[in-house]
C-alpha cells in the first residue's frame, strides 16, 4: 500500500474502545466524553476482516489502542483472531498496564509480543493528580509492569507525556532507570486538542530534555528496539534499556509516515490529527467493496499533520486523544 506522497503504509493502529479506567490530564476530561454506543463498536470480526483485506495488499504490523484497550471485554479473542490472518508479522498493544496481571497471560498466549505503557510520573501523589484517580492505581500500573517483565514481554517501552512544571523534574529519574532495567522509555511532546488547550503554557520541547540527559552521562544515538513507530532513541553506555524522543511539534516526522488508524467505530483515520477519515463500518455492514474505501483513503492521505501549540485547529476537530488512541 503506497499514499499519494509514495510512502508506504504497512502498519495500522486499531482502537477497541474509547473508554479508560484513567482520567489523565493531557488525554481526557474528567467527565469523560459521550461515549459511543456498544453496538456502534466494530466487532471482533469485522476488525478481522478488514485485517485480512489489508493484508492482502501489505498490511504487515498492528497496534490495539484505546482508550484503555483492556477494559473491552475478552480483547485475547481479538488477538487470536489476528494472529492467524496471513501476512500479519506483528501485533503490539498500548495499555495503562493496570489490567495486565489479570490478562497478560492471555494476551501472550494469543500473540501480543510488544508492549507500550503509558506512565508519566514515578510518585504515587504525582499519579493521582495527573491521572485523576486514587493512588491504588499506580500501584497497580506497578504491578502491571512488572507481569510484564515476567512474562517476557519484550521490548517493553514506557510512554511519557512531557509537561513543564507537572512532570519535567523526573526526567532524570526515568533516564536513569534505562541504565539498570530493559526499559525504553520514550518522551513525548505534548499534542494539542480541543479539550487540552489548558496545558499550552506546559510545553516543552524534547531538545532540552537531551540536553539535561547529557548532563547525567554519555548519552548517544542508538538503534531502536523493534517497533513502528517515529521516535529516536539515545543510550547511556553499558545501558540495558534506551531513551527515545518523539517529537510531533519541535521535529516533524510525517515524511516517514508508515501508518493509518482504524477507529472504534469504523473510521479509516489517515492522519491522527487531520479531519480526513473513510467509512469502512458501511460497506463492511452491507457488503459492500471495503477496498475501494481504503486505497481512496490511501490516495487522500495528507502529506502532514497541522499542529500548533495553543491551537485545536491542527487537530483535526479532536476533543481528546482517548477519541483515537494517540
């Protein structure tokens, strides 16, 4: 599958739910949002057949999102489903991890290797305030992690949002956990939505991080663990683990676009902030031709995404990231 632009698209993200157990700050309001209605949820099988079809034609490596991916009932079932579609080489899924002690076994069993986590704070009082839940829910992000190590997920990378004056002073503190575990934890610059515009004055650009980085130890350029995604990675000497860097606004990426991403509700998301997306739950429901719906998505790819800091009008019309799965 090739864009309009030549780049060749091999990898899609497939949100399960819009639904989390969390609340954090940059991704959610409070509240929550309207939530779309069970059966407007694309079922197990028809994520699989649109899968299959993809892969007929190059689709090679797969995400599950959210929302919180886990908290949709009997998610292995879907991972089963998948790994036995030809041609799939890849199937990763991105979770809070509060859920994984109660079906990380599953999930392995049935196929997931790869893990992405989302934690952007080490202390306990830090993590009710930004996530908006109890303290039990570190502690259980925690505990999650550590299922993970145990059963051998591998590589197992951590995803911290980046907010001045709310996380920035434990930058050091993840850096320097890369140097003792297998951990690859990846900084991330916040992204702009409509319902997080009142965190602007919290960006901070990843370039500084680095150079704080530096400061701790020789830091280099390193190769990345295996995986699809757009961040670069540095390494302390004698490190298990690495540091990556994903940087949407400071350093534009989207010249190596690899990727598309398939909404709970059947929407084909070229860009995850343009407003350009396919219906695919229509044809998929009235048989009709889900191909064409895709390489028309393909020759309608934009060629990058229109963010600015302060601003939704990049976002392609995104309350929050949970909408879409980041």
């Amino acid at each position: 599958m090739r864009d309009q632009f030549g780049r060749t698209i091999d990898y899609l993200r497939i949100s399960v739910t819009d639904k989390c157990n969390l609340r954090c700050t940059y991704c959610m309001p409070v509240e929550g949002l309207d939530w779309i209605p069970r059966d407007e949820f694309l079922t197990y099988e028809e994520i699989t057949s649109v899968v299959r079809q993809m892969a007929d034609v190059g689709l090679r490596r797969i995400r599950l999102t959210g929302g919180e991916p886990l908290v949709r009932r009997d998610l292995p079932d879907l991972v089963h489903l998948l790994a036995g579609v030809p041609g799939i080489e890849d199937i990763a899924l991105s979770t809070n991890a509060i859920l994984l002690p109660q079906f990380g076994r599953e999930l392995r069993d049935a196929g997931v290797r790869r893990l992405n986590v989302s934690l952007d704070t080490l202390r306990r009082e830090r993590f009710r305030d930004m996530a908006r839940r109890p303290e039990r829910f570190f502690d259980a992000t925690l505990e999650g992690i550590a299922e993970a190590e145990r059963l051998g997920f591998a590589p197992l990378k951590i995803n911290t949002v980046l907010m001045r004056g709310l996380n920035d002073d434990e930058v050091e503190s993840f850096a320097e956990i890369t140097k003792m575990r297998p951990w690859h934890v990846r900084f991330i610059e916040l992204m702009p939505t409509g319902d997080n515009l009142h965190l602007s004055d919290r960006f901070l650009s990843t370039d500084s991080v680095l150079e704080r980085l530096r400061r701790i130890g020789d830091l280099r350029p390193a190769q990345g663990p295996m995986g699809n995604g757009p961040a670069t990675y540095f390494r302390f000497d004698g490190a298990p683990g690495s540091v990556g860097v994903i940087t949407p606004l400071s350093h534009n990426y989207c010249d190596r676009c690899n990727r598309m991403r398939l909404t709970a509700e059947g929407k084909l998301r070229t860009c995850l902030f343009g407003t350009h997306e396919v219906d695919l739950k229509g044809p998929l429901r009235s048989g009709g031709d889900v191909m064409q719906a895709v390489r028309r998505a393909l020759r309608e790819k934009p060629e990058k995404h229109l963010l600015q800091i302060g601003s939704a009008k990049g976002s392609g019309g995104l309350r929050a990231l949970s909408q879409v799965g980041g």
